[in-house]
C-alpha cells in the first residue's frame, strides 16, 4: 500500500521560524520556535498537524534537538 501524500511541504527554517507550505489551506504556514516552546502562529496553539509535521522533518528535528541541548523546552523528538 503506498504512503498518503502529505498536504504539507516543508520550505525550510529562518533563524527560529520554521516555514511550511499547507496546499490544502493554500497558506504559508510559519512555526515559531522559543525557549519557551513551539508555537503554530496560524492555528495559534502549541500542537497541531503543522507542529507534527514540522517535527517530522529530519533538519527541524536536528535543531530542536540542538535547542533541547541548549536548555530550550521543546518536544522531543
């Protein structure tokens, strides 16, 4: 059975701005990332599909956990 096509594509990460592309939406989708945690400004919550999907992504999982090195509260991943 093939792999569902994700409705998400990952653009890549801007200092602490992780930056999708949601083509069902047909938005840009930016998450922020703090100390504090990770934020989705679009759905404005702390865990959505963007938040899972950026996650997934194996170049913002090696950041968060650089950042979780670091004393950041972020997920793990």
């Amino acid at each position: 059975m093939s792999k569902p096509k994700s409705s998400m594509r990952f653009l890549g990460i801007d200092a602490n701005i992780i930056k999708l592309y949601d083509t069902n939406l047909g938005w840009g989708i930016n998450i922020q990332v703090t100390p504090k945690g990770i934020h989705c400004v679009k759905c404005d919550v702390d865990d959505c599909v963007h938040v899972e999907f950026a996650l997934a992504q194996a170049e913002v999982a090696n950041t968060v956990r650089k950042m979780q090195k670091q004393g950041w509260n972020l997920p793990d991943v």
